[in-house]
C-alpha cells in the first residue's frame, strides 16, 4: 500500500508540474508530417553519439510526457527472489558479496531515487558497476516481467536506482527537440555486443570455439548458476558459470580485437620480451557492416572514437613502457576502452588497408571537421571511456556534458541546416527500466534506453512513442542514402523518421 502511495504522489507531482508550467511543454501527440524521399534528401549529415549504460527509466524516468516511472505499476517493478516469491524488499547495494555503507539497507521492493534522501549521491558521482551480459539480461527481463533484475544482479538494489535527469544538460536538448521514449538497444547484453548491433545489426563468431568454453544453459534458455551461488539474492550476489560464447559458438561478451588496440599484445615473432603476454582474439569478422554499405554507394563515412590516436600509439608500444595507462581509469588517462571499436574487430578494417586509414580516426579529428564543415555524411562518435557514462568508470554528468557541448558545437558550425544528431546509449548497464522490450528474435531487442534526435528537422518539444531500437538507426542511414539493407535490421523497428517534420 505504501509503495502504490508513493509512486501515485510521484505521478500527482509530475502531472501539477507539467499543468502548472515548471517544465517546457511537450507536444506528444502531433501526426507525423510526410517524411518521403524528398523530406530525407534535406539531411546531407546524420551524426550518432553512443554512450553508455544507462536505462531509460535511470535518467528520463522523470520526464514529462513520457512513459516513466509515474506510469510504472507494481506489476512492473516488483521484483522477485530466486524461487519466484516477491522480495520482502530489494537486496542491499553489494559491494563485493558485502552491502555497501553508502546505501540504505532492507530499501522497499520498488524503484528508489539515487541522488535524493536519503542516499544524496549526485549525478557528479560515480556509483559502482552492475552486472550487464546477454544471458543475465535475458533473465532479468523475464519474458518481459522486468521482475528479476535485483535477484541477478550483483549491485544489489543499485539495479533499481534513478535520478533526477533534469539537472542534465542533454535532458535540456531533448525538452527543444525530440526525446525517444520507446527506444530499446538493439541486443540482449553488453556494450561489446551492441556496439556491433550499432554498425551490422549482427553477432560475432568463432565457429572454432572449443565446447567446453561456450555457455551452459538451463532448459529455459538462462545461464546455470555456479556452484555456491547463494539460495537467496538477499544473501549476496548471484555467482554464474561462463556465458561468453553461446553453445553453437556466438561472441556475446566482451573479447579481444586481433588488431591493436588491444589489451593483448601484438606477435612479435618470438620476441622473449613478450613471453606471457599472449591471449586469445576474436578471428577477424567478415559481415557487411553499414560501412560497406556506405562505401558501396560512395558515401562519405567515418568512426570516430576518443582517445584513439593514443592508443594506437600505445599498442606499438615495447613492453617495458606503461602501456596500459591508456586503458586504465586513472588520473589523466582518456580510459580508451577497446571492446567499444567494433570495426576494429573486422578484416576490411585491418592494420595498413586503405579503409582503416580513411574511416577510422580520432576525436581531435571529428572536432576539427566540424569546424571546417567537412564532416564526412555519416559520422559515428564513441567518447573515451572518462566521457561515457558508464557506471563504475565515470560519474553521469561529466559525459553528458561532454556530448551537449559537442551537439553545441555542430549546431554553432556550417553543417548544421543539414544535420540530423541522434544521441543515444548502447545499453541499459544493468539498470530495470518498466517497459517490456518487443519481442524479434534471439538476440533482441533488450532493455529500453534514452536516445534524443536533434537537428532543424527534429520536432519541437516533442515525445516520440513509435517503437525504436538500435537497428532504427542503420534504416534511417539506410533509407536516406539508398543503401543494400542489412540482413539484421528488424522489420519492424521504426526508422526514425516520424521525429521528424519537414514542413518548414
């Protein structure tokens, strides 16, 4: 009764708010304007900003106009123990398998604010990492119950966390222009995997994969539990077996490029200076990826990444010198993290080809084409890993400022009257969020995640409801510049464009 209590006041609140005019109005329900041919030929640049690791409901889930936290039932956030039985309230916030001081123990079963009373952790501070792989997820969402995510995690009642978003400079953006409110990533799992969703909409392989590294699963399809995985999630967090391959030998979880950068070092022939420093990569990929696609049709495209000049540097680097502090969070380090470089991981894109050096480039160099207003078409912008947002790596704000004062930037530069900028996240980060995915196929859709669209053709103060996942992005690209269509791209994804009008 109480929890009904409390998210009614939360709904009351946002409802007098939004009557009373605190917050920008939101006009949710405007028809979609015409957006054929003619309409689409108006964007000569689309421009995608990923982040990282944050549910819908985690930061927009106060946002008026869209489905959030005020509209989320019982049924939707209770969460359940191992056996099914309804939590008596959330697990503690695990720090190893101990709880965590800073937070509240014995919290309610139902969402709880982060960085309100009485935990106060604002959004310049970072929280610890939660557990966010393609078989725990799919567990978590429970055939769309969204009721397992506490009992999985192994951050406790962090799962259940959200903010305030509108503090965030981003969240001013999407009040101007437009906020996606059902927007899901485009696979089950992790950023590693959804960053390949973002350029192929497609799952790596290493069809050579021994059996006995590839994932064991129970008869409903969720990864076993290891053994002393404690009998309740109030006991500690869960323990599981193995889950980075699948069982007919799909890349799901993070793994090593063969190409630098990467955490394994490059073959030097039998150098004895690189003893033990071998390890396994992933065989280079061989899917078409909407780079081939681009080029195909000779469309200007490029992937930019933070912190990657640098780590080219690095991996070229002898042994003796630190050449991890690139890919470590420390002070003064960029924090290049290098599963977030999906072609790096494909054969068209190796070391010395032309398309490496045409298409894979530094952040300094997305800047400097903005200034010029030569940015290529299609740009796609990963931050170095101190900008993205990702729990445990970095706090909320200091990527969100990051990426507003680079959408100021585009916007202050010669491409804007000609750019459609979509910001959006890879993953959920093992946050819940209330809505249940879709249901396509066995990769996904997963978790639902902000994505804002800004550009002079965007709606104005406007909640866009169409159904949205990270394969939306590549049938926008698709469909605006006439490409082959990638196999993956789910048919029945939203493309886009009903967030924009081109009547002006």
């Amino acid at each position: 009764m109480a929890q009904s209590r409390a998210l009614r006041g939360l709904r009351r609140g946002v409802r007098l708010a939004t009557m009373a005019g605190f917050l920008a109005p939101i006009a949710c329900t405007v028809p979609a304007a015409p957006s054929g041919r003619a309409g689409l030929s108006r964007i000569d640049h689309i421009i995608v900003i990923y982040a990282e690791n944050r549910s819908f409901d985690n930061l927009y889930g106060l946002f008026p106009g869209a489905s959030g936290l005020a509209d989320a039932t019982p049924a939707q956030y209770t969460q359940v123990d191992r056996d099914g039985r309804t939590l008596s309230h959330l697990p503690p916030v695990w720090k190893g398998n101990e709880p965590d001081p800073a937070f509240p123990r014995d919290l309610p079963n139902r969402p709880f604010r982060i960085d309100g009373p009485p935990i106060n952790l604002p959004l310049t501070e970072r929280t610890r990492d939660l557990v966010h792989k393609y078989y725990q997820q799919q567990e978590q969402i429970d055939g769309g119950r969204n009721d397992r995510f506490a009992e999985v995690s192994d951050a406790g009642a962090l799962t259940m966390g959200y903010y305030d978003g509108s503090k965030l400079p981003m969240w001013k953006w999407a009040q101007e222009y437009t906020l996606a409110d059902n927007f899901f990533m485009g696979a089950f799992g992790d950023s590693y995997l959804n960053h390949f969703w973002l350029i192929c909409a497609c799952t790596p392989a290493d069809p050579a994969m021994p059996p006995a590294k590839r994932a064991q699963l129970e008869a409903n399809g969720w990864l076993k539990r290891a053994a002393g995985s404690p009998p309740s999630a109030l006991d500690g967090p869960a323990l599981f077996t193995a889950g980075e391959f699948t069982p007919d030998g799909y890349s799901v979880t993070n793994q090593q490029a063969a190409y630098q950068p990467s955490r394994v070092p490059p073959d030097r022939g039998g150098d004895p200076r690189y003893a033990g420093m071998s390890g396994y990569t992933l065989p280079p990929q061989t899917m078409k990826t909407i780079g081939d696609t681009l080029s195909a049709k000779g469309i200007s495209w490029a992937w930019y990444a933070g912190g990657w000049d640098l780590a080219l540097k690095d991996g070229m680097q002898d042994p003796a010198a630190k050449r991890q502090v690139i890919y470590n969070n420390e002070p003064g380090s960029p924090y290049f993290v290098v599963h977030h470089q999906p072609f790096n991981y494909f054969a068209r894109f190796a070391p010395g080809t032309a398309d490496r050096a045409e298409h894979l480039k530094d952040y300094t160099d997305m800047v400097a084409a903005i200034d010029r207003g030569d940015l290529p078409q299609v740009a796609l912008y990963k931050p170095a890993g101190r900008f993205n947002e990702h729990p445990g790596n970095t706090d909320v704000m200091s990527g969100d400022i990051h990426i507003s004062e680079l959408v100021a930037r585009i916007k202050a530069s010669p491409i804007w009257s000609s750019s459609v900028i979509i910001v959006t996240y890879d993953e959920n980060g093992g946050f819940w969020d209330h809505v249940a995915p879709p249901k396509a196929d066995r990769w996904g859709p997963g978790t639902r995640i902000p994505a804002i669209i800004i550009s002079p053709f965007a709606r104005r103060g406007y909640v866009d409801h169409t159904s949205y996942d990270t394969t939306s992005i590549l049938k926008l690209i698709t469909r605006r510049f006439d490409l082959e269509p990638l196999p993956g791209v789910r048919a029945n994804a939203g493309d886009l464009t009903a967030a924009f009008d081109f009547g002006g």
